[in-house]
C-alpha cells in the first residue's frame, strides 16, 4: 500500500470510523478484501489505534465536566518526559495527553464527573508528582467543534450583520 492509499483510507476512517471494509472499497475503487487490508495493516502498524465516538457530554443530563490542564515540569538526569508522561497517561481521568511547545510543557485533556472531581484528581493525583512544577487547569465552558465536528443546535443565524 503506498502512501497515498494509506491517506485516503485514513481520511475515510477520520470522517467516519463506522465505515466498513466494503464501504471504504466502494469509495476508494478497491475489492473488499484490499480495503480490509489496508485496514489491518494500518491497526498492524499501530498508525490505527483504535476507533471512537464523538460525545457532546453536555448534551446529557449527568453532564462530564472537561478541563484543559497546563503541566509545567522540571526534568533531572534520572526523569525524562517519557517517564513522566507514562506515569500520568495511566489515569482514566486523562482522555487526551500531549508534549507541547510554548509556555508550558504538557497538555492534557481530563473528563470527571465534577468541577470537584477534576479539582480533587489535579491536586491530588497530578500536583503531588515531584516533577510536576505548575498546574494551570481550564475548565471547558463550551464545545462548538470537536474531531472535526461541529456542535450546535442546527438552527443558523439568519441575523444581518450591522456596521456602522
């Protein structure tokens, strides 16, 4: 499979990832059995690393607060990010975790069930962390796109724009 034939799977994937071997194929002029190939060898690969929906959580009634959360850490000769990253990459908390350029070293992207609970995790489970310098935590307000999806409510806003 060249490089291209991986895009263009993938693109497919990314768009919708409830695709089938036999929808992909019919998209993309191939057999079935190709596209499943290529699906596989792309799971084989670990370039696909798993499937998943995109969640309005606000949308429920139980509601999951979502927050941003800065990591500032210091490194020694002993610790790199690797280790660092690997230890809180385990909480079930942290739906999402970069290295990150900037003013700060670490993003993660931490879903509870609470403003508390999010609170409680950072200053309980991620400040205490010797490395770990600063915590600077954003809590999500609202989500109007997310994996390439946009939110709303669908209605669109047929009001003008005024200048003056």
């Amino acid at each position: 499979m060249d490089d291209d034939d991986r895009r263009r799977v993938l693109d497919l994937l990314c768009e919708d990832a409830r695709y089938t071997p036999e929808d992909v194929a019919r998209q993309l002029d191939l057999t079935p059995e190709e596209a499943e190939a290529h699906i596989e060898a792309l799971e084989d690969e670990g370039v696909l690393r798993g499937y998943t929906a995109v969640v309005d959580w606000a949308a429920l009634d139980d509601g999951i607060v979502e927050a941003k959360v800065e990591l500032n850490v210091e490194l020694d000769r002993e610790t790199g990010y690797e280790d660092i990253s690997r230890r809180i990459a385990k909480f079930p908390e942290v739906a999402a975790f970069q290295l990150v350029s900037g003013d700060y070293d670490f993003a993660l992207e931490v879903r509870a069930d609470s403003m508390n609970a999010v609170s409680r995790f950072v200053s309980e489970e991620i400040a205490p962390i010797p490395e770990v310098t600063q915590t600077v935590t954003h809590y999500v307000m609202e989500t109007y796109k997310a994996e390439g999806i946009e939110f709303g409510d669908g209605e669109e806003d047929d009001r003008l724009s005024y200048s003056p």
